[in-house]
C-alpha cells in the first residue's frame, strides 16, 4: 500500500505523519523548529528528517514504501528551490522529494477542502492570504515584528509593556498592565528614585526588557485579555482589531469565495480579536464563515494526497482529523 | 596654572577637551564611543583616557597638572559607582578621578548657567529631565527603541518604514515615503509578485531592513521631513511632536523655573518636531525659552569648573564658547 508523508514545519517545532490514501494517519513524529529562514536551511532539513524517520518508524515501515511528501514551511518565499531539502532527504535514504508549500496554505487546507477562501495566522507575528485555485494568491503583513506583523502577539506584547511602563513613566494613563508586566517579570513596584529620579520598579522592569530577544514580547500579549474594563487594555486590542480587519481586507476579492481559516495561538485563543473579521467578509458579500484550527498538519496531509492525485473527499478529511490524534498518541506526543 | 578637565562621551564618539579656571580651552581630543551600556565599562572608559591624552597632548601638558575632571555620559543610571572609569585614569598615569554626570546634565549647562530647568535630547533614543540644584531631579522616556524612546530618531525612522512598506502592501494609504525609502535602501520598486504574491520591491524591502540593525531604522527618520504635504509623513511628524511634549510634560512643574535645552541631531536639526513644547512652559507658568545646543561638550567644561569649585560666570562661559572652537581646529577635529 503507498504511503505518503505531510510534513507541518515552524518556528519552534516540525511535525511529520505518514499516511494512506484514505487518509489514515499511521504514524507521527516531531522535532525541533524547521522553519528554514529562522533556523537555516541546514538545521531546518534536520529537524524534518527527523520528524519523518520517527513517523515511519512509528508506522513500522521502510523508507522506500514512501511514494511522495509535502512539507507546509514559513519562511519559503525568502528561500530559492528545495534542494537543501530534497538533498538532506535523500542523504538519509529515503527516496522522496517533498513538495514545500507555505504553511499558510497547510493552514487553510487544515479548516477547508475548498480551493479559494482565505487564511489569516496570528501568532507571534501576523499575517492574510488569499487562497485561489489551491494556491496562495495574495498576502498581507507578515512583515516581521520591526516593522510590520500589526496585530500580532509581539504587536499586542510590545504595546502592553510600552503602556505599561509609560504609565509608571508618568507619560501614560494609569493602568492594571503595570502589575501585570512586573509581576510577570518578578519586580517589585519599588518607587524609590535612582540617580536619574526614575523609580527602581521602572528601571529594574527596562533593564530585564532588554534582556529578552525582542520576539520575546509576545510572551505579555495575553495580559491584555487579562483585565476587561481596563481602558489602557480595551485600547490596545481594538488597535489589534483594526491592523487585523486592514490585512484581511487588503486581501478578500468579491469574486474569491469561500471560507476563512484562523490559526495561531493568539487568534485561535483569543477570539475577542476575530471580532470585527466577519464584517469584513460581509462587506465582500462572502459568507461569514470563520474556522479556527489548531494547526497545520492535517492541512499538510490533505496536500500531500491532492499532490499525489488523490481525490480529498469530506470522508477523506474526516479520516484524517480522527486518524491523526491517535498516531500522534501512539507516538507518545 | 591648574588645569581641568571635561569629557562628553556619546554613543559614537567620546570628545574631551582641557581648560583652565577662566574658561580658556586649551587642549581637545576625540576617541570612539563612550558609552558604557552600549560599549561596555572597559571600552568606554579606553576611549575616555584616549580622547583625554590627546587633549593634554594639544595642549603641551602633562597628566599630572590635571587637577580634576568630569564626564558627562549616557547610561549611567545602569553602571553602578565609577571604579570603572577612576582605574583606567589611574592605569593611565592620569592622577584624578573623573565625576561622572549624566550627559543629560552636561547639555543643559551648555545652554545654561542656571541650577533649575529641563532638558530635552531627541536623537535615536529620546528623553525629557528636570534640572533642579544643579542636579537631575525627574526623568520621562529614554527606556529605548523597543519600548520607549518616543518622537525620537528611531521612533520616527521606524513609523516611516512602517508606513511606507504598508503602502506597498496594500494595507496602508499611499506616501511619497514609499519610493523615497526604496531609494534610500537603493531598491526597485518592482511590481513582480513573489510566490506569496508580495511585489519584489517589497520582498527586496523587508530583507534589506532586517539585515540592519534595529536602531538604524533612525536613518529614515529624515524623509518623514523630506516630503511637504504628504499625509502620512505629516502624521507621523504629529504624533512625534506629541510625545515629545507628553515626555517634556511628565517632568516639567510650577515650582521648577528655567529654560529648555534641546540637544540631539533630530531635535537641533528638525525644528518642526519642537512646535508643541513652549505650550508645554507656558501652562506651567513658565517663559517659552528653547535654547538648542549642538553638543555637551561646553556643557560638560561648565561642570567641571563648578565641582572644582570655580564660580562659572557668564564671561567664563563665553570664553568656553569662543576658545573651545579654537582647541578644536588646533587637533584638525
């Protein structure tokens, strides 16, 4: 029987299972990040490698009982070809060539068998696609957290602590995030002055900032969603809002219909930011069908049997989302 | 005769230069950078003891008619004592021990002799003091590019790039800034879509920025000013312009009467950004005197004079004004 292999490589982790034609998932693995921009391309062809020896291990079979594999990767629109892919796979033996997409499409692919529709990630950055024809036809954002990915875990993170140290600055309304942030630091609200005047709770909290890599600042986006009433708070996720609303709409066309599919951590967990995204695909007269989905591997999956020339049914996709959990348990991930 | 000291050490250059009790400056040196945060203690303090041989050099003295010295620094709040710098004069063969002063400090008293007042230093970073007895009494801002620092160089450079790479994306309302910032980074403005769909110019955009690092994004602050009338440049100048005078409002009060001293190359060089701030004096009771300064240097020889305990008239001042100049061009500096 051919088995065929999806592949769903991040930031942090790279997932792989191999699969039936009917959508059977039979095994599963994971390593670490394979996002081939952030970790280089060497490291990145490692982490997939890996991932995929230990779902074929799991699955109990060979290399060579591989047909054929797609790979859902960020970062592919900076890297030229697959060869540092297709050659760390065949150094390992094992006789395939993925097929990289761009993880946005595994995504969409993860909530919709349609070929057109929309996708739009939120996590620590923050990014639209308009799908068309099972390709990604258009984007917007995912600029990278210095100059674009508005509305982003490190967008919201970065304007809790500017607003939160703002406020113990004197600069800013007083607001409940100042807390937040030192106690999510370990400071104490100490206000006794330094030698510039500045309170040493202030100081201490810029001082352990610029200790973290600026990514890091996603890690204060929830304490936004912390504190309902606060106006400080309120504020900043209506900004969060809006920069999301404009990257959709800089992407939805009337004449592309279909679903829209959310994933990343922070949309899929804090709803209240998908708010006004309805609106949006209104506005365009599409439906307002919003799906949230955990991540991208399914997507991957039904990717790599449609690359095979499978027919990807609703009974297809059913098998896989019951399938995958139970692989991924049998791995003991 | 005895002789002084004073250092002014930035970020990209350390000056010093040597005088005497009537304000004559006899002697200048220049060295790298002397900030002891961004260079660290052991490189600030070689470009100090650098910049000073070489005033004393200029000047025909030797370093044991030196009688005192101050420095006047950045990023002293976050270096503990003055070890640091007092044992590299001391390895020199130098035989004082500098006070350090915070360079805020030292740009005041280079546009005033008076004890209280308030300075304002708008470069790449950005930050607002109250002067009271001579000493820094409260400060607002200067906590950085990252979460702080705002109406400032990097501020403002950032906000430009922001808005002219969304403009390109689609997200964001067309500006002259778009092609002047492509200019600036010597790339085409090429339609093309990548495989995301995203122009080549702006693919070209986002890789040239992130391949800097993030505090030069300050270069670009100069085309928000470059380009009258365009909406987008005119905002960004605004909201500039109202957090410097949120900043210059945290420290200013009733009680502190003195004038304003603005330093840094985006404050002296972009007078547009200082239109809200005599507002900011005058509802505090206080006259609308701005006095731009170029460096801290004078500034810094004015300390000095007055911890050696020499009365700094204005005739002394005005000698520090006319023979600093000279001291320099005597080094070719």
């Amino acid at each position: 029987m051919p088995h065929f292999l999806a592949v769903d490589a991040g930031g942090t982790s790279s997932r792989a299972t191999v699969l039936t034609a009917d959508g059977t998932c039979v095994g599963y693995g994971t390593a670490g990040g394979g996002n081939p921009v952030s970790a280089g391309p060497e490291q990145a062809a490692t982490a997939v490698v890996s991932a995929t020896k230990q779902a074929l291990r799991g699955a109990d079979l060979q290399p060579d009982q591989l047909i054929s594999g797609v790979a859902g990767m960020a970062g592919v629109s900076v890297i030229t070809g697959d060869d540092w892919l297709a050659g760390a796979f065949r150094s390992a033996g094992i006789p395939i060539r993925p097929v990289i997409h761009p993880d946005l499409l595994a995504i969409f692919a993860s909530g919709s068998l349609s070929l057109d529709g929309y996708a739009m990630v939120a996590g620590t950055g923050a990014i639209a696609v308009r799908v068309r024809g099972g390709r990604i036809d258009a984007v917007a954002d995912g600029l990278g957290w210095l100059i674009g990915d508005e509305g982003s875990g490190f967008w919201i993170g970065q304007q809790v602590v500017r607003a939160a140290t703002a406020a113990l600055d004197g600069r800013g309304p007083q607001t409940a995030l100042s807390a937040l942030v030192l106690q999510e630091l370990g400071i104490d609200d100490d206000p006794t002055p330094d030698n510039l005047g500045r309170p040493l709770g202030l100081r201490n909290t810029v001082d352990a900032i610029y200790h973290l890599r600026p990514v890091d600042l996603a890690r204060f986006a929830p304490l936004a969603f912390a504190v309902p009433g606060d106006r400080v708070a309120t504020s900043i996720i209506r900004h969060a809002q809006s920069a999301l609303a404009t990257s959709l709409t800089a992407v939805v066309q009337p004449a592309v219909v279909g679903p829209l599919i959310l994933g990343g951590s922070v949309l899929v967990h804090q709803p209240d930011l998908t708010t006004p995204l309805p609106q949006v695909l209104t506005d365009a007269g599409h439906p307002a069908d919003l799906r949230p989905v955990p991540d991208g591997l399914p997507g991957a999956a039904v990717l790599a049997l449609r690359e095979a020339g499978v027919a990807v049914t609703a009974q297809v996709q059913a098998q896989i989302a019951a399938s995958l959990p139970q692989a991924r348990a049998a791995a003991g991930a």
